[in-house]
C-alpha cells in the first residue's frame, strides 16, 4: 500500500502532463491507407521521442512491411519496464491508430488539435485510444519516477493497424514474432469499457458477415410469370435467416443483448425502374453469435436455408462470408481477470464484474492463440463519433488502477 499511495501521488502530479502527451499524440493524425492515410509513422516516432525524454531506455521496434504507405512500414513498438521477476509480463496494449473525422461540419472543435474542456479533451483519437496510451505510460512512468519495481516485468506495446483488421499489428506480431508472449502472461488492452470502470470485457460474440447474391430473371413488372423475382426470394431469405436468432436460440447473461443476432443491414441497388423485377439481388447479414455456436455449424443451416429459397423461387444464390472471426472466451478465473479485480479494487474500491461484448477487439487475436486477455477502461464509449471526448480524470483513474496492477502483479 506504501508503495502504491506514492505512485498515486505521482500520477495525479503529472495532470497537465497527461493534456500534453494527448495534444502531441493528436496533433499526429495516424489514419490507415484504407482511411486515406500515410501509417502510424509520424505519431510512433513522436511517441517514442517523448518516452526517450522522461526516461523510459528499452525500447524496441517491430515494423510491418507495408508498400501501400510512404515509409513502407507500419510500426509497433514496446516499451519495457523490468520487474522484480521476469516469470511473466504484464502487457498493457494500446493501438496508435485512429479513424477519420467524418463529417467536419459535425465538429465543434478541429478534431486535430485538442481543445480541453470542463474537465474533458476534444479530439480524434483522445479516448479511442490514447485515454489507454496515455494512462498505461503514466503508470510506468511512476514506477520510474519513485523508483517502484513492479511486481513483474511491464510492457506497454503501442500496436498499428487495429481499425482496420490488425494485419500490420497484433496479428503480424503474433504471426512473425509470437515469441513475445507466452502464456502466463497479464495481457490488458484499455481500449473499451464504461462510465465507471466496473466492466472487465472477457469474451466476445463469433462475427459473420454475409454477402448474399440472388440471381433470377428480369422482366416487366406486369409479367411476373416471364421471370424470377430475385428481390422478392431475397427478401424471404432474409426473413429466414433473421429467423436464426430463433434456431439457435441460447442466451447468455454474460453479454447484451444476450442471445445470437442475425440482422439484414446493406443493400445494395437491384433495378432502376418501379416496373421493373429485379433479376439480381444483393444483401448484407450482420450476424453476432454467442461462442457456444461454431461458425461452422451456423453456415451449414444457411446453406440448408438457401436451398429452401432456391428450390421456391427457382433462383440461384451466391453467399459470400464478408468477414469472420471466432476466439475462446478468457475464463473468469485467470489471472489476468482476477489481478486486474484485485487493482480496481484496492485503487478505487470499486467491485468491477465480467461481461462479454457483441463486438470485435484485438482480444479476440490473442484468445485464439491460447493467451488469457481482458478488455478494461474507464471511458464513456465516444469511439468513431464526431466531438470525440475523454475525461480527464480517467486518464488518471485508469493510470491509478494500472499502477495497483504492477505493484500486485
């Protein structure tokens, strides 16, 4: 406890600290060549320049090979802080990325260039997620400061690519230097969470997109009979596979809404004409599904439903998984889940609890290699919004948790 008060101390001292590291961070806009961007290049090496400064000494790179960007590389770097042991690492992961503004007339500030505010920081990427960034350096750099050895090594790692599919981060980390981790490790990533930073994200839904093709006949709307309506099977194939919310039908507490969804969402244009039946048809299936349900097994009673579609309508359908992905939730009674209890706890004498989310996060990487991750921050969810804002008393609350984390281990 001494030793965590005087971390605390230092954390809250460096408020201002914290509004500048924000500002420099923003003032970098580090937007994927899929967002019309040029890479985390310039925000990393800002980045890396500031921890140099206030003394953080091992710092290494791990560049993705990148041609689409002008430097030809998307960089991930770790910083690391040794422990009393080195048995295992407690990781805290944030990503340096960001997305684009949007509409700029929906901003009430330039969102390159924070603005602070009655207690708040306007700007892209200020909580999505440099609130996690900012609040995991600001813990180590404590430990630093008040010459504290945490319990076990610390690594913060500053990821590229999370926006846009984690080819360029996590997933080239895991594929091309999975030596990095191993599997009694502490894995934190503060990239989502709640208002009060009770809410420890250990699973997530099973994601299936769905391109849905309906190929029949075009003909005159007054002559039905000389064609094959692929609107009209669609839209009945539609119905039927929303009806999978029904046929696989669990639910489970654990997460909300607390059963599978499968939702109709994009549609794309068919015919120009009101007198006109389509001839071709194409939809979107925005399905989330509880992990107890493989992939698998929910395609295969697609493919039964389309049969039924095709056999009536005596059209031809083309289904096309869009996206995918599937991971293993981290158990409730991990490590990592049960330290990072401990941290909020002792920190802020909150009793946080376990939940799983219908979205997708970097976690879900991790899981699917065999490591125990958690999902975890204080935040108010403004992730991908214009006026994007964080608090900044969360900044500092998180970093206070952070701190608890490294000195419990």
């Amino acid at each position: 406890m001494a030793e965590f008060d005087t971390l605390r101390k230092n954390i809250r001292s460096h408020e201002r600290d914290m509004v500048a590291l924000e500002s420099l961070l923003t003032s970098h806009p580090a937007l994927a060549p899929e967002n019309g961007g040029d890479g985390e290049l310039e925000k990393c090496v800002a980045l890396e320049g500031w921890l140099k400064e206030h003394g953080f000494v091992d710092l290494q790179r791990f560049d993705a090979p990148d041609e689409r960007v002008s430097a030809k590389i998307r960089p991930n770097l770790i910083a690391t802080l040794p422990g009393k042991s080195d048995e295992r690492t407690v990781w805290v992961m944030a990503h340096l990325d960001v997305v684009p503004t949007g509409n700029l007339a929906q901003w009430h500030t330039d969102p390159w260039q924070v603005v602070e505010k009655d207690g708040k920081l306007y700007g892209r990427g200020v909580e999505d997620n440099q609130q996690g960034l900012v609040s995991g350096v600001f813990a180590a750099l404590s430990c630093i400061e008040e010459h504290v050895v945490p319990a076990y090594t610390v690594k913060l790692l500053f990821i590229a690519d999370e926006e846009c599919g984690s080819t360029y981060g996590i997933r080239y980390l895991l594929d091309s230097h999975g030596d990095l981790f191993r599997k009694d490790d502490l894995i934190l990533i503060p990239d989502g969470g709640d208002s009060n930073g009770e809410t420890i994200e250990i699973a997530e839904k099973n994601i299936l997109w769905l391109r849905v093709h309906t190929s029949g006949k075009q003909c005159h709307g007054s002559r039905p009979d000389e064609g094959k309506n692929a609107c009209l099977a669609a839209c009945d194939l539609a119905l039927r596979l929303n009806d999978l919310e029904n046929h696989f039908g669990a639910k489970d507490a654990l997460f909300t809404p607390d059963h599978s969804t499968f939702q109709l969402t994009k549609r794309e244009a068919n015919v120009d004409g009101v007198n006109i039946i389509p001839g071709d048809d194409v939809f979107y299936m925005d399905c989330r599904i509880l992990p107890r349900y493989t992939l698998d097994e929910v395609l295969a009673e697609v493919k039964k439903r389309v049969a039924a579609v095709e056999q009536q309508y005596g059209v031809q359908v083309e289904v096309e998984v869009a996206q995918s992905s599937q991971s293993p939730a981290t158990s409730a009674d991990a490590p990592v889940v049960k330290s990072l209890f401990a941290a909020i706890k002792e920190a802020h004498g909150i009793e946080a609890r376990t939940i799983g989310i219908g979205g997708g996060t970097v976690g879900a990487y991790l899981r699917c290699k065999g490591y125990s991750a958690v999902v975890w921050s204080t935040m108010d969810e403004l992730a991908h919004q214009p006026n994007e804002y964080c608090i900044v008393e969360n900044i500092i609350k998180d970093a206070e948790t952070l701190a608890a984390l490294f000195v419990r281990g």
